[in-house]
C-alpha cells in the first residue's frame, strides 16, 4: 500500500510539477502567440542596451522611447547619460534626443556612436562635420525630424493642383536650405523663385513680391525668417493675398498655416530602430535619413475660407507617397538604362 | 548606473506606464530586467506579453504620431514645438467662404486687374457679371448692375474701405475722381442684389466695397509709369513700411487723359474735350497700440482737371470750356477692437470733403434774347428785375455761369460681431450719415440732410450643411423724413463644403437724394454785357424763367422712396478636376421695382418723380477654370426688363402725352443691356512672361452693341531684390459704332498702352 501511496504521491507530485509547468508554458506559449499575432514584424528585433541623453523635457522623451518600444516589441534598455558619468562602453549607441543633447554627447563623449533624433537636417550637417562619414565608419547619424522640402512642396500641390510657382523666402544666409529643392521641383512640373531678405525691415516688401510670383508660400524650419514673431505678419499678408502657406511645422498650422507635413514620432521611431539594428548587427550606422513617412496636419477653417476645394489629410499624404514613388521609380528606370546602356558599350 | 524600465510595473494600468515619467538620471532603484530572479520570470513574461498584446492591439488606434500638443509641454527653442506661437487666423480674421455668403458675390482681385491691363477704375466693372459700363456727357463714366438711369448712377452702395464714396448730395458717382489708385486695390467686393440689409438704402441694385491693400503688405516702394493712345499717362509711385507699433503708406499718382475724340455735333464730327488731369495724395496707416486694439488712419486729396465740352454743358451756349476744378479731400479713421477671438467691434468714423468749381462764359444769341426777357418778366419771382427796360433786346446777352459745389459728409459707423457658438454669429451695428451742401447752382445756398440707421444680420447654422442667415436694416432719413425696413432672408444648402445652393429674399430702398428732392436750381448771371448789366446782373436764372415748356413739370412734386424686392436662387461650386479648379456660379433673379424716379433732371427740363415700375428677371453665370499655366474666367448676364408708366396722368391740370411717359420708361432702360458678359484668358509663358486677353461685350444699349478684346503681354523680371515689369497693351474695338451716345467716338479702333512697373 505504501508502495502504491508513494506511486500516487509521486504521480500526484508530478502531476502538480507537470501542471505547474505546462502551466508556464502554456502561460508562455499564450505569450509568444500574442506576441506573434500583435507584432507581425516586431519579434526578431533585439537591442541589447542603449543609452539616452535626453532633451530636458521628460515627458518628450518618454514618449518618443515608448514609441520605440512599441516598434521593438520588447522592453529595450535604456541607460541615461548622467552628466557626471565619464565612462561609457564604446561599442553602445547613444541616441540623443533634441539638438542640444546631440551638441552636448558630440563633445563629451568623443569615442561614442552617436544617434540624433529630433534634429534638423541643418543643424547636423554643421555639427557632424568632424566625423567621418565613410559608409563602413560611421560612427555618427541621425533621424532628422524637420520635413524634406520636397514633401512640402508636394503638399502644397496635392493641396492646389493646380499650382506651379512656389515663393521661397531666405535670408542670405539661409538661400542654401532651398538649393537641393529648386533642382528636384521640375520634374513634378513646379518650380520656385526665391526672394532675399536682408533685414527684418525688408521681409514684408520681399513677402509682398513674392505673392506676385507664387501661388504659394513654402515656409522651411528657417527661424530667421518664420519665427512665432513674424509668423502673424507672413501668415495675414498671405492671407489677404489670398495666398496658402505651407509650412514650416506642424505647429503653424494652428497658427494659420494651411498645410504641413510632419514626422510623427512612430516613424521617427521606426527609423531609429532600424538605424541601431544595423549598428548591432553591422557595427556602423547607416547614413542620416528622415523617418519612413509623413503625416499632413491641414486647416481645414483656413482653406474653407480661402475657397480652396481640401482634400482629406489621408489623401495628401497618399499623394504625395504616390508622387514621390513615381519619381523614384523612373529614376531607377533611368540609372538601369544608363547602367545596360553603359554596358553594352564597349 | 540606473537602467529605467519602460514597461509596465506591477500596480499601475498599461496608460500609466506609457506616461511613465521616471527621471532619467534617478538614483538606480530599479532593477535591471535582464537579471530578474527565475521565480520572476513566467511572471514577467505573462505580464508583459497581456500588455503588449493589449498595447499592440490598441496601438494603431492611438493616433500615430505628433499629437502631443495636449501631453507635452513645448519644449524651448525648438521648433516643432514651439513656444507661443500665437494663433494668426482666428474665426473673426477669416472670410466667409463662398458657400455660407448669403447672396452672390464677385470677387474681384487686384492681380486680375493688373494682369488684364485694365486702365482706369471704372472699366473693372466690365468682368462683373450683370454691369456694364458706358460713358455719358463730357466722357463720364457710369456703370451699374442691372441697368437702369445712365445718368447720375446712384442706385448702388460704393465704399472704399467701408467709408460711403459717392457723393454726398448730388448722389453721384464721380468715378474719374475716386482716389483709389488700381495698384492699391487688393480687391473689390461686388454685392449684386439689393444689399440694403447691410449696407443700408443706397445698396438699391447692389454694393461695391473697393478694399485697399493693407498697410501691412505695401512695405518697400513701388513705381509705375503707364502711357498710351489718346493721350492717356498714369503715374503712381508708393512708399510704406510695416514695423512693431505702426505700418503706413504713402502714395501718389497722377491720371491724364484725354478722353473721346470726337464728338458729333449738329451733323459734324469735332474735337472732344472732355478730358482729365487729376492728381492724387493718400496715406493709409496702422497704429498698433495693443495687440487688442489698433486704429487706421486714412487720408487723401484730390486736385486737378476734369474736363467738360462746351458743346455739352447747360442750356446756354458756352462760349468755352467749363472744365471743373476738381479738390477733394478726405479723412477716415477707424478704431478696432478685439477683445476675445470671438467678439471683434469697430466704430468707423470719416469726413469727406468735395469742392468742386466750374465756370464759364455764355453768350446768348440777340435772337434769343428777347423771350428770355418775356420769360423773367412773366416769372412772378422775376419781380425784382426791372422790366420796363427789358423791352427790347438790341444784342446778344453775354455772362458768367457757375456751377460751383461743395459738399462733405460727415459719417459714423460702428458695427459688431459676435460668434455666439460654433453654429451662430451675429453682426450688428449702427450707423449715422450728416451732409452738408453748398451750391449757389443747385441748392441756393446751403443746406443739410440726416440720415441714421440700425442694422443687424444674424447666422444659425443648425447643421453643417444649412445656414440661415436673417437680416435687415431700419434707416431714418432727412430727404424724406420717414423711416424704412429692409430685410434679407437667406438659406443657404451646403453640400461637401464644396457647393452651395441658396434661396435668398431681400428688399431695399433707395430715397430721393437731397438735389431731387429740394433742388433749388438757378444759375446766378455775373459779368453781364454792359446792354443789360443793370437789369441782370446778379440775377439768378430759374427753370420758370423759361417760355418753353412741353412737358409736363414735376418742380415741387414731393418725391417718395424707390422699392425693390428681390428673389433670387444661385448656386456655387467647386470641381477639382485634376490638375485644375473650375468654378461656377449661377445666379437667378426675379426683381420688382416699384415706384422708380423717372425723368430727367436738367435747368431746363424738370420732369422727375415716382412713376415707373420695372420688373426684371434673367440670370447671371461666373465660371473660371484655372490650370497650373492657365487661366480661364468666363461672366454672362441676361437681363430683361419690362417697365411699366405708373405714375398720374396729370399735374396741376396739365396732361402727360404718351411721348413723355414712354420716354420716362426708355430713360430708366438705357444701361439696361439684355446681354453682357467678358470672357478672359490668361496664360503663362517661360521666362516670366504673361500673355493676358480679355473680350468684352455688351448687347442692346440703346440699340448698339459695345465690343472690345484686350490683349496684354508682359514680362517680368524677379531678382531677389527687385521685382520689374514692363507690358504692353491693345485694346481693338471690334464695333466701330459709338456706345450709348453718339458723342462717345474713337478714331481709331486700335489703342496702345506701354506699361513699366518697379517693385522694391
């Protein structure tokens, strides 16, 4: 009988250890299915650990890491950068967040990779200069959070088809930010002019001519030029002119600008994810991009009082993703052509 | 080193975690995930893989992307999220759209006048669908909606920056002598149907509401030089600036021209003088005093020439040309206040001034010299001549004639709006008019008229496809003494925020002005030929010193106020055929006029009072289709009108023949075209070049036709500093036939213009 008791006792401690487990394991697998029904692309990212140089605003930065959270499928680790801190393990990104955090790891932390979210395409390139930008070194890129000027553009024209000239306004100093836009806006059958502004006493007399020409304003991220200032002389001149503007951020729309594209913080987060996998795969970075896509924030009051037919937001992002494909593809088309042709030359 | 967990912590929900607000260079407390006891770790893993399922599957309905303007603080000197940017176009700066107007408008943009090479103010007029625009006497224009007098046109409302232009008791439009230059014009307003209930009587057939370009946006300095056939030369230069506290402007421009050039008189085609030399002074200005509360400062002063034929002027024949001397001036100030983004009110208040002196020479055949003696004699207010030496009449009579005039007007208005809700608005306001005339001519001296008024138009929109709008305005006036009630009722079916269909009802009124209704009109003889200098000289020439009188005279008749009710349907829409916009507006209308002063007003012939009703009906069409070169703007108007006698069959005993009852119908059809319209084109070309042209066309005016096509080309040059133009512009007259008067004449049916432009 003991023997029996002992087999049962046995049995039943077995079966206890045996539920136990498969208790776990289903508890686990229910897990994993979970995991793999919600996160179709999510579950090969690993990111073993980063570190995080904020922007002084913590809920900005908590937000954008959930979201980078929420692309990896996992918790990630992160460590902040306490400024007391020397010693930093030299084969561990930092991402930073905001321009100033960027300034600071650039000239703290010489010997760390460098990830920068939040910042323009402008103010990297003049504070990276030092790094080398060879593909296989890259030590330091960013996800640049300012919209491409050409997106704008298109904006502009998915809102008002039939636009064509697009007014541009620049100091002196900032006549560069526009350069790569003029030499991209002819294939999509636009072209702009840009008028120089050499003092603030000049921007209205410059802004007057420039609603002559165009047949709307594309403001860039130029804060010497559209600044919270300014914005209400620019945005009610362009307004009594009949005139859109387009631009610079997202938060002039409210202000009165008609339309802007902007990065939501999921792309950005995208974009960074996919940026530290190629570090933790590769050991480099790839090169500094803007994130996969944009949204379009639109006044709809403005344009309705403007007497400007608006599409839906979702339209002119769809839009504008449709033109700039389109583009893409037959430029491919032309370097295939020139690649065959320059091969069947002897 | 401090490793901050972001996932979830046992007791918080999932949306606390996400806000998480750990700080990141906290104290390490937490523990580092990868190390977490085995007892942990099922755990762990049950927790994190229920909130991620959750998380994952509610995060698509979180909106994706920047919607932080609620959670997060803007972060300083960053932009995207930037500090104070102050909300520009709020609901009170924004425009009616189209679609919620309640009634049909045209709106009329400076660049398109521009573009088109249109030369003189009154000739814009021709692009609105339903007006048309002609010459009458010495080449003064007139234009007006729907037809009607050519004469005196003061049967719409015609504002520059809501300040009243035409004048104040002649109720005349002086559109040569408007001191608004075409290069400030930002754009011009025009309310076709009777308008009253907001703009009060006077809005009889419609307003026209020029508005100037802003201060703000005339910055820099602008120089223009236009020059071209029949001696017509034009200058305007402006110079402005905008800064913190104040944004003004400054410009000057001068108009020369010289009008037709011939005219037909007794058979013969002669010289016409009837030109203009006008110069013009104003200043336009901003004070910002705070950033609820600014001020506009206006003023201006009109100096110079208009020219008048001797052929064309009085009853007595002038022996040279009585060119009118032309000084106006005027002030307007306009106080702005802005408590709340949704409550603005303004008071208005302006004075104009204008003083006009025309003089000139007559010599009265010996022939004629004598009747007019029997006509003084018997003229019981004659008395005071001396007739027993006005027996005979041995040479002609030589004098000096006047028609000097001033008159100012003094007018106050204030006007309030008040977005009650998302779905209501309220404008109201009150307004107070007082003119002052002088004329030794047309009033015997001075005199003043009153006028004030109360009005108020309120919107309810109860869903977002349906506004109402109901309005009206109680106005009280001098010239009659009586008070009036025009309302306006409007529903207005918006589809997609694209198309419109409205319904609109309206009444107005238009009262006699002063001149009508108390004329006092004489012409007072100075310098009289020494022959009858002591008889006459002095001696005021009234309508009753004259014999001939075939017509029935309606001097004294007391006149009353004009009535009109308007049914109109219109419809406006919106396509976007890609990649262009076409835009159409149709409007239909059935009008009743009731009780319309009929007849002329002439020293010698009297014959005005209530004594025509009109009833019009037709429609109107405004279309443009604009491409990203291209643009197209088509306007039809089809008018027409069936006028009716009404008025009494006698006065004082004497009867109407049927003549002059039919002629009091045909004076009230003369600019009562049944066809008009304009169709534009305009395109541009590569290297800044714009091609312009425009064909314009008026049917059944006075039995002729008016068709011109315009063509304009020009060329600009951006520099980033500069802007320059120069143009070039013909106009082709296709029909060689004058319009509307015979004296209207041009000698060659082709006209130049040579356009300059530097902007900087």
């Amino acid at each position: 009988m003991a023997i029996i008791d002992r087999s049962l006792s046995k049995v039943g401690l077995f079966r206890t250890a045996y539920f136990i487990a498969r208790g776990r394991v289903v508890v686990a697998l229910f897990g994993l299915i979970l995991m793999l029904v919600a996160g179709a692309a999510r579950s090969d990212i690993t990111i073993p650990l980063i570190y995080v140089v904020g922007s002084g605003n913590d809920v900005l930065d908590n937000y954008l890491l959930d979201q980078v959270r929420q692309v990896v499928g996992q918790e990630v680790p992160i460590m902040p950068v306490n400024e007391s801190e020397a010693a930093l393990n030299p084969d561990v990104p930092i991402v930073t967040i905001g321009p100033s955090a960027f300034t600071t790891a650039l000239g703290r932390y010489p010997q760390s990779p460098i990830l920068a979210t939040l910042i323009s395409q402008e103010y990297y390139r003049a504070m990276a200069s030092a790094r080398s930008d060879k593909k296989s070194e890259r030590t330091v890129s960013a996800v640049y959070y300012d919209v491409p000027l050409l997106n704008q553009a298109l904006t502009g024209k998915a809102i008002l088809p039939q636009a064509r000239r697009i007014a541009l306004l620049a100091t002196p100093k900032s006549t560069h930010l526009y350069s790569e836009l003029r030499s991209q806006l002819p294939k999509y059958n636009l072209e702009a002019q840009m008028f120089v502004v050499n003092s603030s006493s000049e921007l209205i007399p410059a802004l007057v001519r420039a609603l002559y020409y165009g047949d709307f304003v594309l403001a860039a991220q130029d804060p010497s030029i559209y600044n919270p200032s300014t914005i209400k002389h620019i945005l009610l001149t362009a307004y009594r002119r009949n005139i859109m503007v387009i631009g610079p951020s997202q938060a002039y729309v409210k202000a009165g600008s008609l339309a802007s594209s902007y990065a939501p913080y999921s792309a950005v987060a995208q974009t960074l994810v996919s940026a530290l996998q190629q570090w933790f795969q590769k050991g480099f970075f790839p090169e500094p991009t803007y994130p996969t896509y944009f949204n379009v924030q639109i006044n709809e009051q403005v344009g309705r009082s403007l007497n400007i037919p608006l599409p839906s937001e979702d339209s002119v992002k769809q839009q504008v993703a449709e033109l700039l494909r389109e583009q893409a593809m037959s430029a491919t088309k032309d370097a295939a052509a020139d690649a065959a042709n320059s091969g069947i030359l002897p | 080193m401090a490793v901050t967990n972001y996932s979830c912590c046992p007791s918080g929900t999932w949306v606390d975690s996400l806000l998480a607000t750990t700080s990141l260079q906290a104290v390490p407390h937490q523990t580092i995930l990868r190390r977490a006891p085995p007892a942990f770790g099922g755990f762990w893993l049950f927790c994190s893989a229920t909130l991620l399922g959750i998380t994952v599957s509610v995060a698509p309905a979180l909106a994706d992307g920047n919607d932080l303007s609620d959670k997060v603080e803007p972060l300083p000197g960053f932009y995207g999220f930037n500090d104070d940017i102050p909300e520009v176009l709020t609901t009170t700066r924004l425009r009616q759209p189209k679609t919620r107007v309640p009634g049909s408008t045209t709106v009329i943009e400076g660049n398109l006048i521009r573009q088109l090479g249109i030369n003189s103010l009154v000739e814009i007029f021709r692009l609105v669908p339903g007006m048309v625009v002609a010459e009458v006497g010495s080449s003064t224009p007139v234009t007006t909606y729907h037809g009607t007098a050519h004469y005196e046109q003061r049967r719409m409302q015609i504002m520059i920056d809501g300040r009243t232009a035409h004048r104040a008791t002649l109720s005349d439009m002086d559109w040569q002598s408007m001191p608004v230059a075409l290069e400030l014009i930002e754009r011009i307003e025009v309310s076709r149907g009777p308008n009253s209930a907001a703009y009060g009587i006077n809005a009889f057939l419609g307003s026209i509401n020029i508005i100037t370009r802003d201060p703000a946006d005339t910055a820099g300095a602008e120089l223009r030089v236009m020059s071209g056939s029949r001696d017509y030369r034009r200058t305007f230069a402006s110079i402005g600036d905008a800064t913190e506290d104040i944004d003004w402007r400054l410009a000057i421009e001068k108009r020369v021209f010289g009008g037709f050039d011939y005219q037909k008189e007794d058979g013969e085609f002669i010289p016409f003088h009837d030109g203009q030399n006008l110069n013009f002074l104003t200043f336009d200005s901003r004070l910002k005093l705070k950033p609820d509360f600014n001020i506009e400062l206006r003023a201006g002063v009109t100096d110079g020439v208009n020219e008048e034929d001797q052929y064309k002027t009085g009853y007595f024949p002038a022996q040279a040309n009585p060119d009118i001397d032309v000084r106006d001036y005027y002030l307007d100030s306009r106080f702005n206040f802005i408590p709340s983004a949704d409550h603005f009110f303004h008071v208005q208040v302006s004075f104009e001034n204008f003083k006009r002196r025309q003089r000139w020479p007559i010599k009265l055949p010996t022939e004629d010299v004598l009747p007019l003696f029997n006509g003084i004699c018997s003229n019981p207010a004659g008395s005071s001549v001396n007739c027993s030496n006005l027996n005979t009449a041995p040479e002609s009579l030589s004098a000096n004639l006047n028609a000097d005039s001033e008159d100012s007007r003094l007018e106050l208005e204030l006007q309030d709006t008040l977005v009650l809700s998302d779905t209501t608005k309220l404008v109201s306001g009150l307004g107070y008019r007082h003119d002052t005339y002088r004329s030794e001519t047309f009033s015997n001296g001075r005199g003043t008229s009153e006028q004030y008024r109360v009005f108020g138009n309120f919107e309810y929109s109860p869903t977002n496809w349906l506004t109402f709008n109901g309005g009206g305005n109680w106005e009280h006036t001098g010239t009659t003494g009586q008070g009036y009630f025009s309302p306006r009722l409007a529903a207005n079916l918006i589809f997609n925020n694209q198309h419109a269909l409205r319904f609109v009802y309206s009444e107005a009124v238009r009262t006699p002005d002063s001149f009508e209704q108390n004329p006092d009109y004489g012409y007072t003889l100075r310098n009289v030929n020494a022959a009858y200098a002591d008889e006459l000289e002095g001696y005021r020439l009234t309508i009753n010193d004259l014999l001939e009188k075939n017509y029935v005279n309606t001097l004294g008749v007391h006149l009353t106020e004009e009535k009109i009710r308007s049914h109109e349907i219109s419809y406006f829409g919106q396509f976007p055929v890609s990649p262009a916009l076409l835009t159409l507006e149709v409007r239909g209308f059935r009008d009743e006029m009731r009780d319309m002063i009929g007849g002329v007003i002439q020293f010698e012939e009297w014959n005005i009072d209530n004594s025509v009703d009109i009833d019009q009906k037709g429609f109107e069409v405004e279309g443009s289709v604009v491409f990203p070169s291209t643009t197209l703007r088509l306007s039809y108007g089809y008018l027409d009108q069936e006028s009716r006698y009404s008025g009494p069959d006698s006065y004082d005993g004497k009867k109407l023949s049927a003549e002059e009852k039919g002629n009091k119908l045909a004076w009230l059809g003369r600019l009562s075209a049944r066809h008009s319209g304009s169709i534009v084109a305009i395109q541009r070309l590569p290297w800044n070049i714009t091609a312009a042209s425009a064909f314009y066309w008026a049917d059944e005016f006075r039995n002729s036709q008016f068709e011109r096509l315009d063509i304009r080309l020009a060329k600009q040059l951006i520099q980033p500093r500069y802007t320059a133009e120069l143009a070039f512009v013909m106009q082709h007259y296709l029909n060689r036939e004058y319009d509307l008067s015979s004296d209207n004449n041009i000698a060659d049916h082709n006209q130049f213009f040579v356009e300059a432009g530097l902007r900087f």
